[in-house]
C-alpha cells in the first residue's frame, strides 16, 4: 500500500496528528506486530489529544490571564487560610455550570489574583471559556463603548464567555454612575430561573469559606458566570 497518497488525504483533512502517527508506524517495524485495531486506536487517541492540545492553546491565549496559574502550584501550606478540599472541589468547575459566582476575598499580597486564574485556568482544561478583566478596565471599556455604539456588541462578547474573571472588583464605591453596567448587563444574564441556582461560594484568604448570599440592591451583574 502507497503510503504517500494515505499521507496527503490525512492533511488535507486536516488530521495532522494522525499523519504524524501515522508516518511512524509505517517507519517503524515494532508496529507492525500489532494488531489493526491497535494501531487505529494509538492513530485516534493522538489525533484526540493534539486537538485538545491545540484548543488548550486557544483558549488560554484568549483568556489573557494575568498570571500562568494552575491549581497544582498554589502553595497550601502557606499561612493564609485556604481550604485545600474547597479549591480542590472548585477545580471540577461544576460551579460554572451550575451558574454560581466565586469570590476570592483577602488582603493585599495573599494570591486572590492567582488563585482566580488558577481557577480559570482549570475551567478552560474542563473545556470552558474564560476571560481575564480588571473591573476598573471593565468600567473604561464600557463608558467608551456606550460613546461609539459598540456597548451591545462588547456585551455580547463577554456574555459568550463561560468565566469571567473581574480583578480588583468594587476596590472603589460604586456609584449611581455605574448603574448603567447592571440596566446593560441584564439582557444577556442567563434566564430568571438560572440565575439563582445555588449561592455562591467565598473562598477567604487568611479567614474561613462560606457560602455567600447578595443582599440589598447590586449595582453590577456578571454577563454569565463570574470568577
């Protein structure tokens, strides 16, 4: 059999990983004493994992975190507080479907900004979206948007992503000023019913974690799920 033409169809399907597994068996004589459907699976699973690879790829590069977190390297014998079995737990990301919000509360120098990467990070590994926002960035990028017409688009935007990561969140008061963010966030919240699934989760730096629970009037709401 012609290895050449089998070679050019794989690329043109854009199956690269398979081509490149491919083209080693046929180099390779330890191969061939496998069984075919052996080989076909080696071929399926290295096709599966450089896709994911490369999706991986995107969608950390999209996220623009701010720090190259991952949950493997937040120190927990640090003396801050964190509930290893709760961070642990958030990793499963069974929180973003289950639309709740997470904060990451403490003092200045603690890793609030890490940990919600790390978060994020660990989202985007279960095959979520994710997008790293300064809150105060947010604010700018929204009066500007409302200036040139851009605000339903910008909004859109942000309402496709799964988690939106929002630093330094409210470091500020809010004012009526930002009433605004809430009237145009509105539209593309997930529905009524999906809104309040479950309370969100607190994860304290340097204190314990509990459930938290909105009360009074927010001026801000989140486009779908905020880390």
């Amino acid at each position: 059999m012609l290895t050449s033409p089998t070679l050019d169809k794989l690329r043109d399907l854009n199956l690269m990983g398979m081509s490149r597994a491919y083209q080693e068996q046929m180099e390779r004589a330890d191969y061939q004493a496998l069984p075919f459907v052996d080989r076909l699976g080696m071929l399926v699973d290295i096709e599966m994992q450089e896709r994911e690879n490369r999706r991986l790829f995107r969608y950390l590069k999209a996220a623009r975190l701010r720090d190259q977190a991952c949950i493997e390297d937040i120190d927990f014998h640090a003396p801050r507080g964190l509930n290893r079995s709760l961070v642990l737990e958030l990793t499963e990301s069974r929180w973003v479907a289950a639309h709740q919000r997470v904060l990451v509360i403490g003092a200045t120098g603690l890793g609030k900004t890490y940990i919600a990467c790390a978060l994020a990070e660990a989202a985007i590994r279960k095959g979520h979206t994710a997008l790293y926002l300064r809150f105060p960035r947010m604010v700018d990028e929204l009066a500007v948007a409302r200036v040139d017409g851009r605000v339903p688009r910008l909004l859109a935007a942000w309402a496709s992503i799964d988690v939106l990561v929002l630093d330094d969140f409210a470091m500020q008061p809010l004012s009526s000023q930002h009433d605004f963010l809430r009237l145009e966030f509105r539209p593309h919240l997930p529905p009524p019913a999906e809104q309040h699934v479950a309370p969100g989760i607190a994860i304290r730096c340097g204190g314990s974690e509990r459930p938290y629970r909105r009360r009074g009037r927010v001026p801000f709401a989140d486009s779908r799920r905020t880390l």
